[in-house]
C-alpha cells in the first residue's frame, strides 16, 4: 500500500508505532520498523543526550530500516535540554521526529535542515492547522479515544479525523483507538494516509516491558480507563486501579482547587515501577480505550501482516464486494 505517509517516511505499511514513555525502547522501535512500519524511540525515557546517543546508536544496529525520536515537550518548571537531545537524534542519522505536548518551532529548523522529517501529533484541528503553518511534514491526529493526553477538547476520531481531512493540506495519521485492519481502513476512508498505535504495540512480544502490563491490557475491556488530571487541565487516559481511584477521589473532593501535589504521589515516577517491575498498582499509567480490542500478544512482523492481509480483504472483498452487489461477512 502506498500513501504520501509512506513516501514521506520512505517506509513499506502506513503503520507508525507512537512514543510511549518507558516502552518505546530500541527493541520496539527496530522491530516495527523491521516489520515495514516506522518504531519510534522515546527520547526523554534517555535520562540524558548521552543516553539518547547510545538508544539510537543500539537501535541502528538492530534495523537498517527508518525509525523515529519521539520528542515531548513537557509542562515543566525545569526544562530538559532538548537541544542535546537535538543534537544527538541528528548526529544518530534518526530520519524521522515524532513531536507532542506543544507546537514544535523551537527544534523544527534545526530537524529539518538536517533532514529530518517532522510529524507533529496533536489533539486538535487548530493546533494541526498550527503545525502546518509552521512547516511540519505530516501530523498525527490523537482522538479522545487515545492513551496518554487526549487535550481537552474530547473530540472523537470519527468527527476528528473528517474535520482534519477537511482543513488539511499536509498529509495526516489517525492516532488514538486503532488497532487492526479496520482502524487503518477506516482512517484512510476519512482522509488519513496511516495510523498511529499506541496501546496495541505494548501488547506485542518485542515490546520490552513486563509481562503483567501486557496480561492488564488484554484482560481490559473499553469500559477500563479513566481521565485524570481534569481539573488541571493536563488530562491523561489511564487504565484503572486503586491509584487512579484515589487520584479521581482527591480530584473530586479538591475541586478546582486540585493541585498537582495533591497527586503527586500517584502519578509521578510511576512509569519505571510499572513498564519494568510489573507493579500494576503502584500509580496512575497511559492506557487507550483500544484496550478493548486487545485480546493477543503477537510479534511487531505478525500484527503488521495481520493488519495489512486484513486491509487488503476488506477493501477487495467486503467494500467492493458491497459496491458490486454481493453481501459478506468479514470476521
Ligand atoms: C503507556 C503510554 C505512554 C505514552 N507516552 C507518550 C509519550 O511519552 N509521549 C507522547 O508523545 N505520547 C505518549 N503516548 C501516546 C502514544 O504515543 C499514542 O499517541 C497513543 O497511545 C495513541 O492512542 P492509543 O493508545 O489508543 O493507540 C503514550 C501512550 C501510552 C499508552
């Protein structure tokens, strides 16, 4: 299959892996992308640039193929240093940056003049609308239904994803809420070149975090996250557990007085105690309603396939098969 995704990021299927704090390691993203899709390495997982450096560096030893940084900018008080990071996804010959948080033009120039292909994920049409004006190559657009930050605005990929393709010049993925062959066809039909996944690439066997997390999300249903942080208007998708009870709890009791502090304990330095030691209730972790589609745990070539063979029947068969006038199932 080819769209303007696939031949802006030089890769064979439409399918990109988005970061994801404490998974999106060199495994994860050299399997995918060994598999025809585009991995993606988390850059602020890497504690420092040096870290970054040596996470590439291992990732362009398991894979010839193209792979991207995910570059999240934080609401911080104590900024990272992103032009290390900078420098090192250059100096890493990395070929594609995934960006998040808020728009992109402090490291856009810097990418680009290196030739690194930008992709800015975003929860909003204006802020799509922004990213294109500031000269992004492609946008990822992050549905309501997603795992991590949904934004605000609660829109759904089903009015998102139209709305998206109706403002739009700059080729766009679907992000949030995909998971198989009837993500992907159905974002191409609403104006997407590609998808984006999240929650299902945890539940793959490359992707190198414990097992428990894997087991939690196949055993989840859609009924399973809950949104957090509301009232300080940093929504996140979590998937549901005695933390996240408390966290919702303290919110409702604070009000519109809730403080970060008053969380704090629930939802920082969580990710580490989950994704590696399996400690499923120790806090408050990202996790998309997909869940509910999530019932194996494959290889990152496997779901590809599957996804691509699957694509590939419901269009010749089951939409044409309509167009032509014959009624099939497709399971
Ligand atoms: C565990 C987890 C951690 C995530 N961490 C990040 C992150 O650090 N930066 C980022 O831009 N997006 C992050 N995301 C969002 C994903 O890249 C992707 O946009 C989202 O998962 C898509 O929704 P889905 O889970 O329904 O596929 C995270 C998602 C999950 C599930």
């Amino acid at each position: 299959m080819k769209t303007r995704i696939t031949e802006l990021f030089g890769i064979q299927h439409p399918i990109i892996q988005g970061g994801m704090h404490y998974v999106g390691f060199a495994e994860l993203a050299a399997a995918v992308s060994n598999a025809g899709g585009l991995g993606t390495i988390t850059g602020l997982t890497q504690k420092t640039p040096a870290d970054l450096a040596n996470e590439i560096a291992k990732c362009n030893d398991m894979t010839d193929k193209p792979f991207a940084v995910n570059l999240t900018f934080l609401p911080t008080v104590s900024s990272p240093d992103y032009p290390g990071y900078v420098k090192a996804i250059i100096d890493g010959g990395v070929s594609v940056v995934e960006t998040a948080g808020r728009n992109p033009i402090q490291v856009l120039p810097h990418l680009q003049d290196a030739g690194i292909k930008v992709i800015h994920k975003c929860t909003s049409v204006r802020h799509a609308l922004k990213a294109q004006q500031i000269g992004c190559d492609a946008v990822s657009v992050d549905g309501f239904e997603c795992g991590g930050h949904p934004g605000e605005d609660d829109v759904p990929n089903m009015i998102l994803l139209p709305r998206a393709a109706d403002e739009l010049e700059i080729p766009f993925v679907s992000s949030g809420g995909q998971a198989d062959a009837r993500s992907l066809v159905a974002s191409l039909a609403m104006g997407a070149e590609g998808m984006n996944m999240g929650t299902r690439f945890i539940c793959t066997k490359e992707a190198p975090v414990h097992q428990n997390v894997k087991d939690a999300i196949v055993a989840a249903s859609e009924l399973d996250t809950r949104l957090i942080m509301r009232p300080l208007r940093n929504t996140e998708r979590v998937l549901v557990n005695p933390a996240v009870e408390r966290v919702l709890a303290t919110e409702r009791a604070k009000g519109a007085e809730c403080t970060f502090e008053d969380i704090l304990e629930d939802v920082a330095g969580v990710y580490p105690k989950v994704m590696m030691d399996g400690d499923m209730d120790v806090g408050a972790w990202s996790c998309g309603m997909v869940a509910g589609l999530i019932d194996d745990i494959p290889t990152c070539q496997e779901l590809i396939d599957r996804i691509m063979t699957e694509a590939d029947a419901i269009i010749r068969t089951r939409l044409e098969g309509m167009l032509s006038g014959s009624v099939t199932q497709v399971a």
